[in-house]
C-alpha cells in the first residue's frame, strides 16, 4: 500500500522527461511468491535534457535484485535505490542498454495492481501507475516503447502464456516448465503492457479486416465458463466492423485477444492486443445474466477494442489528458450502442446515468474539470466527469459542427496524431482546421468545473405571430474555483404546433441558430422567431444536446403536451421526467401536499405503457420513475431521504390504482416466449414487463404474481426482477423469504450470480437493511478481497439504498466506514472508490450531516491511510 506522501501534481508543471526508452525487453520467470522480473531497457537521452541529468525510474514497493549498466552489474554504490525510485547518474552521453532485476510476490498482492494472481491465473493491470509495481521504469503515458516479452512458467500451473502483440515463439525448457515469446511492434506507453498466465479455457474465432488482415480472435476464461462467452465473442466481431464503417479503423496486429478474471479492479482494461476483463463483462447466457448484463458486456467489450485506436495507437500525453482517450472512447461506444440498438433509448440510458453519476460530482466536493489541472492521486480522477461528460464534450463538438464535419476532424487526428502521446489542444485543433471554426470558448468545457445552468423565458405576441426567449446562463461555483466564465452552449429545439409537429419559423433573429441549434455564447441572449401562426410548445436541449440544468418558464399544460407528443424521444423523455421529479420535490417536503398533477400523471404514464407506436423499452423507461438519489439531487439541501422514500411510493400506488387493469393486461400480453434472445427488441418487451410487475404488485399489495414470475422465470431478466419486487415490496412474507433462499440456493456456486442477490437485498429499503448487510458480509459467498463482491454488497448499499445508508442514527454510515478502511488495508484504490458515497453529505439535513462527518473524520484520523483513500476523504471533507 502506498502511504500518502502529501505531493500534489500539476498541469502547469509538466516536462518532458529527459529519457526515453525506445525498446523494452521483459523475461518473466513465473512463481506465486518468488516471481523473477528481467528489464533490459535501451535508454537514450533526448536531445534538450542536460548532460548531467540523472535518470530517475519510478518504483512502488519493489524488491531489487541487481541492476547492470550495457552487460557489466552495478555495485550498489553506483546507484540510489528504494523500493519507490531508482536514480542513476553519470550516465554515458550516447545509447545505452540498462539491465534490472526485481522480485516479486503475486500471490500477496491483494491491491490487484501490477503483477498479481486471481484464482490461480498471473494477471495484471498497469494503468494507471501499476507497471511501476513490476520493475522500475519512467512510468508516464508520454515515454513509449516497443516491447518483447518472454515468460516462463510450469506447464502445469499455466499453460497459456500471454502478452501483448504478436506470437514470436514458444517452447519446451524441461523440468516441467516452458515458455512464450510475444512481440508488440506498436510503440506504447507502460500503462498498456500486459501479462496473463495460468490454466485457461478458450473461444476462438477468426476476423478478416477491410485490407484482408486475417486476425485470430480468442476469449480465455476459466475452465468450465467457455459456454458463456459467444456473446462477447459476437460483439467484439461487430466493434470490428463498425469501427471500420463508422470511424475507418482497422485493426492492426495478427491477433487479438481478451480475457477474463475474477479479481480485478476495473471493468476492464485496453491494453494492445491483450485486453484484460472483469469477468462480469465477458461471461453471459439467459440462465446467469440479465440483459442489462448482455448490453454492458457488448458496450465494455466495444469501448476496450475501440480504444485501440483512441487511447492505444494515439495515448494521452500525461494524465491529466485523461479525458482524450476515455471522453472520446464512451462517445465512441456510445454511438455503437446506439447503431446495435435503439438510439432514442440508448441516448436516455446515458442521461439518466450522467444525472445519477456525474451532476452530483459537479455539484460536490469532489468537482473537477474534465481535464482536472491538479491531482495528488490519479487513481482517483476515473470519474464520471472524465468519462461521461468527456463523452457529452466530445458529442457537442459534432453537434456544433455537423457530423460530416465531425467525421473529417477525426480523420485527422488519427492520421496527424497517429503514434503521438496527444493533449486536448492538440484534439480540438483538427477540428478547428477542418472547420474554419474558432473553439477556444467551447475549449472551457475541458478546462472548467461545474454544471452549467441555463434558464429560459418565453414570450409569444399573438398579432405579430412572434415568440422571444430570453435565455441566461450560469455556472455555479466549485472547489478552488468561484469564478466561471461563459460557456459556449449548443441547445437543440423545436417548436411543437397543437397538432404535435413541429412548426417551421420565417425568420430568425438573436443569437446563432443553425439547423435546429441555438448556440449560446453569451450569458444572456434573446431570440425572437417570427412568422408563427399558433403558440407553440417550446422544446428545448433536444437529445440532450447539452449537459445542463434547463428551467423554462412553461405552463403544466405546456409540459404535459409535450410529455405526450414531442417528436425528439429525449425531449419526450425529460418533459415527464422533469415533470415527476418537480411532483416527487413537493411531496417529500410536505406530505400534505398531494397536489393535483398526480392523477394527471398517472393518466400520461397510463396512455404511455399501452402506446403501441412506441417502443416497448422506451416505454418501459417512461414509467420508471426518478429514483430517490435523483430526487434527492434535484432537492440540494436539508434532504431527508426517508421523506423522498415515502414520497415515491405514495405516487407509485397513485399510479398502479389508476392503471390496474390495463398494466395487468399489458403485463399478460408482454409474458415472455419460451426463445430466448439478448437482441435489443426482445430486451425492451421485457423491461416494460417487468416495471409493469411492480405496479401490478403494489396496485394488489400482494406478492403473488411476483412469486408465479419468480418460479416460472426461463431467464435471469425475469427471475431477478421478481426476485426484487419481492425483496423490496414484500420483504416480510413468506414468498420473499423462500425466492431468496431458492435463489442462493440456486446460484450459490456462481458468484457473478450471487452478486445480483446481495444487490437487491442491499437495496432493500427500510431499517432492517443494515442487519442483513451485516449478516451478508458474513456470508460464505462474501469476500472482502475480491472488488465484485465488495461493490454488489457494500458499495450496492453505499450508493442505492438512500434510507438505508442515510439512516438517521447514522449507523449506516459507521457501516461503510468499517468496511471501508477495512479494504483499505488490501486495496486502497477500491476503498477511495467506495468512500465517495459520502460526497453529497452536506446536502442532508443537519443531524444527518453531523453523522456522515463524524465517520468521514474518523477515516481521516486512521494512521498511515493510503493516499487514494486519503485524498478522497480530505476532499470530501474539504
């Protein structure tokens, strides 16, 4: 564990360094607790740094054996070593090759980073800072080399032996043992090199690219799982192709190959040629994983093989460009997703989860730009803000510009950039030369923090048949930055005429409109559109074109209209949603206010769920109302989260009595076939299915038609979801009790499977959650060690269950604090990730506020705290 040092990093301070490394040769000598790791590096010093300059290697804990300078050992007093750093100074003035050895421990390496095993298999992960756990070397995005490794192992023990790049050679070494030589001729940076051995099944399939490259296509995972990977085999066939129709990438090496291990921090990761999964991304068929499982594992399994090109071929120059490879690739699967599904749906599915995820960053402590200018550890900037809304960034760009535009933008990057370790400015100025266009006031979306607020008035003057909007901007403060500038702003609208189309204006005039876009660049604008011969409903930030708060001064009329007939499905989707969540606000706060809006919801969602003109999963998104946290984030301050609980559930009722009869005949029309089929319509028929069986449950209080579903289920989807209503609606009875038990039962032997039942009992809600999350984290299936069993059960908890987590005693705070620092001791990187549960603290009311502080402040306290968790919790509390 890396004991915090207190350094800060900052953008402002970056250099070059002044070595490069232009091949790398690694032999691995393969043992649980004795590995043997043989570095030969040929060093160069770049032509700026001084003659003097010592060379400097990163290290974390490593144990070093001997170091050679071009063939001839090292006495130790010719270098500076600790387990943290190797400093060599002296150095010849030209080329020269420098040898290291080091040991390692896989078998004790439970922070899962570097060079560790999982159920018997050697594995690793480099990025963001783990290579430096397996040798010493410059471990920077910007120092690429071309790497051969050689790895020896018991054929026993391993006999697939991987690395990345391409086969060069393997053979018998006698005494049991053999080896595999693997050349990558692709210069990369530390962070992609992986390394992947032990006892393995395999799927193999073969690819042939547009040029005629035949590609051998191969998924390892553990014995006896081989039947659960033709999904993800099917996906990554279809990211090859799509990628090369979409964006014009090709792959590049003879092979490609992915595997799948059951400890592991991440989803997954990227590295060249060799990309290295949680096996809860790859591992999939109807009995053991739901459909939500089936799309992540096919967007997971397109976002590593894309980062081919945005991430491996073109890597980030330094970390805090993070957001270059990572931004950029979730905008690139998202777009896949959207093309294999539906895209209104898909583009929903990503609102939903920036809202969840990346507005409560925005809004907290933890707020940074997405490209933060400071880091003190970068483990802990893998966050929404980078990812999601380095995506939405990236989708604005081709919003402003039009995607021909876009796509030729693109195309100059890889070939101007191809090879490069890139920053941000380098990204955005293709597309300002494709496109004539100054983006220095869009460049703030990279540069700062905060969620933009945009606030419309409207006006329609009926004689002239003209309607003005006055629009104002506003960014709110954040951590180390009070004062925000203006943003440049791409809001898509309509205006919809009584009859539900839109409605053509004559003339324009104030800020820029183009093609259905009004881009603001100003705080304040004014658009007057002219020629209207009827008000018309304002639809406004279509498709999300913006992440933005919105607030537009319309009538409930106005909003309901559109919440039933606006033509941009998003736009659909955010007028109900809005109008939910503003009813759910009112109601949590006073429970007497039940205003007269709910009947007319439930009305809407009614005509919505039987509306065979729209999709069955669109559908079944309409009717899923905001969850608590949305709520709660929506709210701000002074939450009481058991108010907002209350609250979602009275208008739950409120539309289940409303609906009983036609979401009863719905739920028998949607009953599933006895084929089963992961595709996107079939998933969809499925979702409304099941949200209809929640309200059909609390419209009858009984759990009966929960428990048929339960026992007649033929897929995890309906099995699981039955499972929940009863979990969650009737946890006292008997059906609930025996469907838990039947469950564990079932699947106790899987514990990807398993994972899913400690989810829904850790979401379920009321005061007895956290005696069963206690009694579950006792329980056999349970380890502390392993990062899947921790986020299905505490961090399930953390994060989804707001009355139990926010329990007033604040007991279920003391909870996750306790589990926190206790997978601190193993994986620190994992107790920083569960720790920003307590983010949003400040917004509770105040005893509550005073509970989460006081376990915050008692982590802080904890000796030697790492420096992920540590930095989090100083953050947080900040």
């Amino acid at each position: 564990m890396t004991i915090d040092t207190g350094k800060v990093y900052r953008l402002e301070d970056y250099r070059a360094s002044d070595y490069r490394i232009d091949r790398t040769t690694l032999a691995f000598r393969l043992d649980p607790d004795q590995t043997r790791v043989t570095a030969t590096l040929d060093i160069a010093r770049r032509d700026e740094a001084a003659l003097d300059a010592p060379l400097v290697l990163d290290g974390d804990g490593l144990k070093l054996i001997s170091v050679s300078l071009d063939g001839t050992q090292l006495s130790p007093d010719r270098y500076q070593a600790s387990p943290d750093e190797l400093k060599l100074e002296g150095l010849p003035k030209g080329a020269f090759t420098l040898t290291v050895e080091t040991e390692l421990a896989p078998a004790a390496n439970g922070a899962l980073m570097g060079l560790y095993l999982s159920n018997g298999v050697y594995c690793t992960q480099c990025e963001a800072e783990g290579f430096r756990r397996i040798t010493y070397f410059l471990d920077r995005p910007d120092v690429m080399s071309v790497y051969t490794v050689r790895v020896e192992a018991l054929r026993a023990a391993a006999p697939i032996l991987l690395s990345n790049g391409n086969p060069v050679e393997s053979g018998d070494l006698g005494d049991g043992w053999h080896y595999a030589v693997w050349h990558d001729p692709h210069p990369k940076p530390s962070y992609l090199f992986a390394l992947v051995a032990g006892d393995l099944g395999l799927l193999s399939d073969r690819f042939t690219t547009r040029s005629g490259r035949d590609v051998a296509l191969g998924i390892y995972v553990e014995r006896g799982k081989e039947a659960r990977t033709p999904y993800a085999m099917d996906a990554l066939k279809r990211s090859m192709i799509w990628d090369e129709e979409v964006f014009g990438c090709e792959y590049d090496l003879d092979v490609f190959n992915i595997v799948a291990v059951s400890d592991f921090n991440m989803g997954a990761m990227e590295n060249k040629g060799l990309n290295i999964f949680n096996d809860k991304y790859v591992l999939a068929d109807e009995e053991t994983a739901t459909d939500a499982d089936f799309s992540n594992i096919e967007a997971i399994i397109a976002h590593e093989y894309f980062h081919n090109w945005t991430g491996n071929r073109i890597t980030c120059r330094d970390w805090f460009q993070l957001c270059l490879k990572e931004g950029l690739t979730v905008f690139r699967d998202h777009e896949f997703s959207a093309d294999m599904r539906s895209r209104p749906v898909k583009r929903i599915a990503e609102v939903r989860i920036l809202k969840a995820l990346q507005f409560p960053e925005d809004q907290g402590p933890l707020a940074h730009p997405v490209r933060p200018r400071r880091y003190r550890e970068i483990n802990n900037f893998y966050t929404a803000t980078v990812y999601e809304k380095g995506s939405e960034v990236v989708r604005m760009i081709r919003t402003i510009l039009g995607a021909d535009v876009f796509r030729k933008g693109m195309d100059l990057y890889f070939e101007r950039h191809d090879g490069d370790a890139a920053t941000i400015e380098d990204f955005l100025k293709v597309f300002e030369d494709v496109s004539g266009r100054d983006l220095s006031q869009f460049a703030l979306w990279y540069h700062q923090a905060g969620t933009p607020h945009v606030s419309v008035s409207a006006a329609f003057d009926e004689a002239r048949g003209e309607l003005t909007l006055d629009i104002e901007q506003s960014v709110p403060p954040t951590p180390l930055e009070s004062r925000k500038r203006v943003m440049y702003i791409p809001i898509a609208f309509g205006l919809v005429g009584a009859n539900g189309a839109d409605i053509e204006a004559a003339a324009v005039e104030g800020a820029v409109v183009e093609n259905g876009v009004i881009h603001l660049k100003k705080r304040k604008h004014s658009v007057r559109f002219s020629g209207l011969s009827e008000r018309p409903a304002i639809s406004l930030n279509r498709g999300f074109s913006a992440p933005v708060t919105l607030s537009c001064e319309q009538s409930i009329d106005d909003r309901l209209f559109l919440a039933r007939h606006d033509s941009d499905e998003v736009a659909r989707w955010q007028a109900l949603n809005g109008l939910l969540t503003d009813h759910l606000i009112k109601a949590s706060k006073s429970q007497q206010a039940r205003s007269n809006i709910a009947p007319r919801l439930a009305e809407v969602l009614g005509d919505i769920a039987g509306d065979d003109t729209l999709e069955p999963a669109y559908r079944a998104l309409a009717l899923t109302l905001p969850g608590e946290a949305d709520i709660a984030r929506e709210i701000g301050s002074d939450i009481d989260p058991n108010a907002i609980h209350i609250a979602r559930n009275a208008l739950i009722d409120t539309i289940a009595a409303a609906n009983r009869e036609s979401f009863q005949a719905l739920y028998a029309r949607f009953e599933e076939s006895d084929s089963f089929s992961p595709d996107a319509e079939s998933a969809g028929r499925r979702a409304l299915r099941n949200v209809l069986l929640d309200y059909v449950s609390a419209a009858g209080a009984t759990p009966d038609r929960a428990a048929d579903q339960y026992r007649n289920a033929t897929n995890m989807t309906e099995r699981a979801a039955a499972l929940a209503v009863l979990a969650h609606r009737f946890a006292r009875t008997q059906a609930a009790t025996a469907a838990l038990a039947d469950f564990e039962n079932r699947y106790g032997n899987d514990p990807l499977v398993l994972d899913k039942w400690f989810q829904i009992q850790a979401t379920t809600p009321g005061e007895g959650a956290l005696s069963r999350v206690s009694e579950l984290m006792n329980h056999k299936g349970f380890s502390i060690g392993n990062p899947n069993r921790v986020r299905s059960l505490v961090g399930t908890f953390a994060s989804g269950n707001q009355t139990g987590f926010h329990r007033a005693d604040g007991a279920g705070y003391a909870l996750v604090a306790d589990a926190i620092l206790d997978v601190e001791k193993r994986n620190p990187q994992l107790a920083a990730r569960l720790a920003t549960a307590f983010r949003s603290w400040r917004s509770l009311e105040t005893g509550r506020q005073a509970l989460a502080r006081k376990e915050l402040e008692r982590i802080a306290a904890t000796h030697n705290l790492s420096t992920d968790l540590k930095d989090i919790v100083e953050r947080t509390l900040a």
